[in-house]
C-alpha cells in the first residue's frame, strides 16, 4: 500500500495529465479558430479530450477523499490535497468551457460565412487565454509560484482585449442587421474565453496556497474590507 506521500505524488500526477487534457482542449479552439473553420474531427477529439477531463475529475476526488480518510493529514499535506481538490473543479469547468466555444464555431458555420471575417477578434482573445494558461502549466509542473504573479497581471490584458473585441462587433452589427446573430454568438464565446482566463486566475491562486500557503483570496478579502 502506498504511504501518504506516494498518494500524493500520484494525485499530483494526476492532476498534472488532467491541467495537460485541458490544453489540448485549448489548442483545438486555436486550431479552429485559425482555420476559420468547423472541423468535424477536432470536434470529435474536442469531445472525447473533454470526456477524459472529467473522467480525471471522478478519479482524482476519489483518491483524495480516500487520503484524507486513511492518513488523516496535517498542515502542509492536507493543504495540498484541498487545493488540488479545488483545482480539479476549476479544470473540469475549463473543459466544458472549451467544448462550448467548439460548438459555438459549428452553430457560426451553419448560418454561412458572413462571421469567418470576424474571427480573428476571438482568435485575439483566445491567444492571450492560451498564453496565459501555459504560464500557469509551467508553474504547476515547475512548482514555481512566483509565475503566478505574471499570470495575475496579464488578466487586465484578457480584459483590455475583451473590451476591444465587444466594442468593434457591436459597431459591426449596428453597421448591418445581418451580422447580428453571428455577432452574438461571437459576443458569446469571447465571453467564455473571459471567463477562462478568470478560471486559470483562480488556478494560479491556489497553486500559490498549495505552495506557499500564502492565501491571495483572504488578502483580497482584506483588502476589500
């Protein structure tokens, strides 16, 4: 029987192959997003990628629930295990995120090709989300908190371009009654993309208290107060 270290590690390991379904996810989207096009057997991996995240969801908080029932842990262990505990919600919701933006490609495809112009201001976002999740994948393997810092910072850059995107397709609808229903699906998946980069914020966050202890939330929290 492995001993609560072991446990551990292969919780981390998991977690690890877990964070790396979620990229390919990503890729796919860039992939899609790049070609301007729908494709039918992205989709399907993008479908079955998203099926092995959740898979690892079910694994992972089974093997935590059963470590902490078995060893009990303390402090620095026990801190671990809750931070990848939350960590698998995070990605799992990331995944279903990602899986969405591909279908919302496909739906862009069906109403013809008036949107395909049009997609390089998603593509924008989506390359600053994808940039910013390699920072957080390269904290996580390296255990390198302090990356997390960087993470945190090129959140305003998601917002800035978010905001640039918003403004630019409304003046595209209003321009011509047309564009507007590409134009709200496109509104739509620019704001999943959003709400992406605030998932990977939350992961960068709980990497630093997994490693350091250090609570950014409760500072936050504070700070606010």
């Amino acid at each position: 029987m492995k001993n609560l270290h072991e446990r551990i590690e292969s919780i981390n390991n998991h977690f690890i192959e877990m964070a790396k379904n979620v990229e390919r996810l990503l890729r796919i989207n860039m992939e899609m997003l790049k070609n301007k096009s729908f494709e039918k057997v992205l989709y399907g991996e993008a479908k079955m990628v998203e099926d092995i995240v959740n898979s690892y969801e079910v694994k992972i908080k089974e093997d935590v629930v059963i470590t902490v029932a078995m060893f009990q842990p303390a402090a620095r262990d026990l801190r671990s295990l809750l931070s990848t505990l939350e960590g698998t919600k995070i990605l799992e919701r990331m995944g279903d995120l990602l899986l969405d933006n591909v279908q919302l490609i496909r739906e862009m495809e069906k109403k013809g090709e008036l949107h395909k112009p049009y997609l390089y201001l998603v593509e924008k976002v989506a390359e600053k989300v994808e940039e910013v999740y390699n920072i957080y994948t390269e904290a996580l393997v390296g255990r390198d908190d302090t990356k997390v810092y960087t993470i945190l910072a090129l959140d305003e850059e998601v917002n800035e371009i978010r905001d640039d995107t918003v403004e630019k397709l409304i003046k595209v609808m209003k321009e011509n009654p047309e564009n507007i229903e590409f134009g709200n699906l496109i509104l739509l998946s620019t704001k999943k993309y959003e709400r992406i980069s605030d998932k990977i914020m939350q992961l960068g966050k709980s990497l630093v208290y997994d490693i350091s202890g250090d609570n950014l939330r409760k500072k936050e929290l504070v700070k606010r107060d």
